[in-house]
C-alpha cells in the first residue's frame, strides 16, 4: 500500500485517479504544523502540494520512503530542487492545466479593457448611467501584438482571429512557417510593438524579459495603443506604463499581475484607464481540476514503476556514470549558454559533438545540460535537465548527438552547434587538467577562454592598432580587463577579440566599441 500525502487545498475531482486507487491511501491534511509535517512525511511515499507547502531540504531528508513530490501548477519555487535531486525524489509539476483558463481571462480582459466594462459597471452601481463617458473600441480589424507565443499565446490568438482581429506575434522560437501554420503574422519585437493596437505579453519572467516592456518599448507603439499582463508581473515595467498613461500616449492596461503581489495600493490602481484582478488567470474550476489531475496520474504512474509525464528535475544516473560524467556537466551548460547569447535567429536545430574520452560512455545527460543552457536564454528556469528535451521539441528544435574520434589535440572535446534560420555557430571546449573548463574555439577560431563571468566578443578585421583601441575605449568606461584572447583566420583577414571584463558592459560602453574602426561586431554576456 502506497501513501500520498497531500498538504496543500487541492480539487477532490482532480485527485480523484488517487482516492480510486486500490493501492493508494491518500492523507489530505493542510493544516500541518512544519512539526507535523516532518513527522508525516516520513511515512509517505509520495507528497502532493500547491504553493502553501515550503518543501526544504529539511521535509525532503525526513521523507525516507519518498520517491516523488507533486506540485498541482506550473512554478516550483516552494520546492528545494537540488536536495530533491540529491535525495533520489523526482518532481514533477503541471505545465498544459491552466492554459485555456489564462488565454480565457486574456480575452475577457481585453474585451472589458476594449469596451471599459468594469468602470461603466463601477459608475452603475454607484447610481450613475452615463453612456457618454464610456465610448470603446471594436476589436474587429485591430491588430493585437503577442509577445510570447508558446501554449497560452497560440490560443490567445485563435479567439482574437475569432473576433477577426490581425494577429501579429513575436517569440525566439517562433519562425515564418510556425507562424503561417497558426495562421499569424510573424514579426520581430520592435514590429510587433508598432503594430500593435492591444499588446499582450506570454512569456516567462526571467533576466532577458524582466521590464521587457519598458519606456523604449512603449514609446515605439501607436499613440492610443493598450497593453494587457495576464502573464508574470515585472515583464511591463509599472513605472513606464503608469507614466505613458498619464501623458495620453497609452489609451489603457489590462492587468492580472504585478510586479510586487499583493498590490492592494498600486498607483496603477487610481487610474481609470486601469483595469485589474488579483491574479485570476488559473483561477477556474476547471483549472484546479486540472493541474491536480495532471499531477495524480503522474504520481500513479511512477509510483507503480512508469515514466512520469512532466519531471522537473535531474533524473536518475547510475553512481558510476555519474563520476564518469559530472567534470563535464558545467562545462557543456556553459558552452550552451555562451552559444545562445551570441546567435542570431530562430533556432532549429542544436548538434553535440563528443570526442576523446567521451567515446566509451553515454552522453545524452550531457546533451541534455548543453541544452538546457540554450533555452534558458529565452526560458528561464522552467527549462531543466529533465524536460529539456521536450520542451525543445515542443519549439520544433531538432536535437542531433555525434561522437568522433578526432579530438583535433585534446583529450577530451565537447562542440555545440547552433542551426537557426539565419546562421550556424558553434563552440568547442575542454577540460584542462588542473585549470577546469576552457572555451578552445569559437566558430572557426582557436582560442583559450574560461567560460565564466562578464565577456565581450569582438569581432574585426585583423589590422594594427585595434586591440589598442579596444582598452582605451573600455578604460573611457572605466572598464577594467581581466584577460584577452585573439583568434585570427590569416593575417589581415577576420579576427575575434575575446575579453573578460569585471563587471557588466552597459549600453554606452558597448555602442563606443561598435562604433570602433574595424569593429563588425560587439556582443556581451554574463555567463551565471
């Protein structure tokens, strides 16, 4: 007889598949002191929570016979990942429940934002029907701007192509022929941004799009434009968006989260051209069914010896394995992650090449990392070592895997390549004895990076004088250099200048550099 533990609110139809299960004896108690939940932990096969259970290390080490931890959602913030990993529990989480209930209160916020329902509701029931003030838009021929379109942006688009609005969307992985096949328009940001009537935005919070919507961004749309956050707070920048309200130049927001939650007294809030809702877009029966259902089946699944749909963790790796392999699990995140922040375009296809030592042992755990490391550029932490793979296919991204014996001199030799619709670029590097991982060619030049820190990649024609340029440039900007490594084709020809720099390259440092004689290109990056 198995033992669920399920500590948070969840919807007895969603957990439904674990009260039927004959093997299954299912304890729901969310009134558990942190005592009591040590205590009943240590009998539980597996624990189910929502966000109100903190799953540390300390519930994870008491959870002897544990083997899986649930979370009924999407994020897995109260989860301590890496001790669940190192205590040999899997954990898996519920992507796809809430998509149809987010892209359902997407809509319903931009017809009430289009209409001005809630202040035309707010000024009835305080007695006062006036028609006048409350004069709103069509949404039949206006083009409404996705910024994100993964799961919850395609279906936000198929109801707005249902009221006849253009759709226009923008996604790193989003091509023309994705784009045609779902019936939209495929823009860059910058197009999506002028295009758009209502712009909404789908995309995870993480570094590259925090304040992606900024002053910049705003400034580039229609005057009289709307924008909609029904995603993750901190994407629209609230101090930009409140200020082009107030000009004029934004007609009006629609917004279900913040930056900083609860946001009882936000200064958005005294807008009348506000509309808000405490954080509503999972917020549905069905969606609560939904994501506890998700999360019983896998749960049963595992727990009689299957393959869990939705892992969000390291999985499984033989000791012996494991001490063939871990030398090499940064250095192929890192090569990864240094590839994805220089590329161009919309990624196809991503090859892993291996050699030397690397023949005789399974490399897929590392294929997985290096990926990883490429998607979280545009991700974040919802893309790990477990689901990389999956979530690259669901982009339409093609994984390749090689081995070769040609090591070109090293003893080890890892390459990611990246194939977008623009380009190939690739990366190789190594594991040097006594001095770790080192970044041995970039392309088709040898150098000797360490892949660490804050970087800037130059490339330029190979004449006197341009290194020199460089430092003085970056000495203007009080930029201090750590290492420099050039790699050339021949002389005169093209060159790369790799730098290490000690902190990280702001905007005018890097337009001062590309503004250099002989410079083709400036790149930055902040490798974590």
């Amino acid at each position: 007889m198995y033992r669920v533990l399920i500590s948070d609110p969840l919807s007895e139809d969603g957990i439904r598949p674990l009260l039927d299960a004959e093997d299954v004896e299912v304890i729901q108690d969310s009134s558990l002191s942190h005592e009591q939940l040590l205590e009943a932990i240590s009998e539980a096969d597996a624990l189910v929570v929502r966000s109100q259970t903190q799953v540390t290390r300390e519930v994870l080490e008491h959870g002897k016979r544990l083997k899986i931890v649930g979370r009924a959602g999407v994020g897995v913030d109260n989860i301590d990942l890496d001790a669940a990993t190192e205590n040999g529990v899997i954990v898996v989480n519920a992507p796809d429940g809430n998509t149809i209930s987010t892209a359902e209160h997407t809509m319903a916020m931009l017809m009430s934002l289009a209409r001005n329902i809630p202040q035309a509701y707010h000024q009835l029931k305080q007695s006062r029907w006036e028609r006048k003030k409350f004069v709103g838009v069509e949404l039949k021929g206006k083009t409404l701007g996705i910024v994100g379109f993964g799961r919850i942006g395609y279906e936000v688009a198929q109801r707005a192509k249902g009221h006849r609005m253009n759709v226009i969307a923008f996604d790193p992985f989003l091509n023309e022929e994705k784009a045609q096949k779902a019936g939209v328009q495929h823009g860059t940001l910058e197009e999506v941004l002028k295009a758009a009537d209502f712009l909404t935005v789908h995309t995870p919070l993480i570094e590259k799009t925090k304040h992606l919507i900024n002053k910049e961004a705003i400034e580039l749309m229609k005057p009289g434009a709307r924008i909609l956050n029904c995603a993750r707070g901190g994407i629209v920048e609230e101090d930009a968006l409140y200020e082009a309200i107030q000009s004029g130049r934004i007609a009006g927001a629609a917004l279900d989260v913040f930056e900083e939650e609860p946001a009882i007294d936000h200064p958005l809030l005294s807008l009348s051209e506000v509309i808000a809702t405490p954080h509503l877009g999972a917020s549905t029966v069905e969606a609560q069914e939904n994501v506890a259902t998700d999360v019983s089946f896998d749960v049963l699944e595992l727990l009689h010896g299957g393959t869990v749909k939705n892992p969000v963790n390291l999985s499984s790796v033989s000791s012996e394995m494991m001490e063939k392999l871990a030398p090499y699990f940064d250095l192929s995140e890192r090569l990864g992650e240094f590839l994805s922040k220089i590329v161009d375009g919309t990624l196809e296809r991503i090859n892993v090449y291996y050699s030397g030592e690397l023949l005789d042992v399974d490399t897929m755990p590392l294929t997985r990392v290096a990926v990883k490391g490429i998607l979280r550029r545009h991700i974040g932490n919802r893309v790990n070592d477990v689901n990389a793979f999956k979530t690259a296919s669901d982009k339409g991204i093609v994984i390749n895997e090689q081995k070769s014996t040609r090591t070109k001199g090293f003893t080890n030799l890892v390459t990611v390549e990246i194939e977008t619709d623009t380009e190939k670029r690739s990366i190789a590097g190594t594991l040097l004895n006594g001095l770790g991982a080192r970044i041995v060619q970039l392309d088709h030049y040898s150098i000797d990076v360490i892949p660490d820190g804050h970087l800037i990649v130059i490339h330029h024609t190979d004449k006197p004088g341009a290194i020199g340029r460089v430092g003085s440039s970056l000495a203007e900007h009080d930029m201090n250099i750590a290492t420099m490594q050039v790699g050339r084709t021949n002389l005169g020809g093209d060159a790369v200048m790799i730098l290490t720099v000690d902190k990280e390259v702001e905007k005018g440092c890097h337009d001062s550099l590309a503004e250099i004689p002989d410079i083709k290109q400036v790149q930055c990056l902040t490798l974590s």
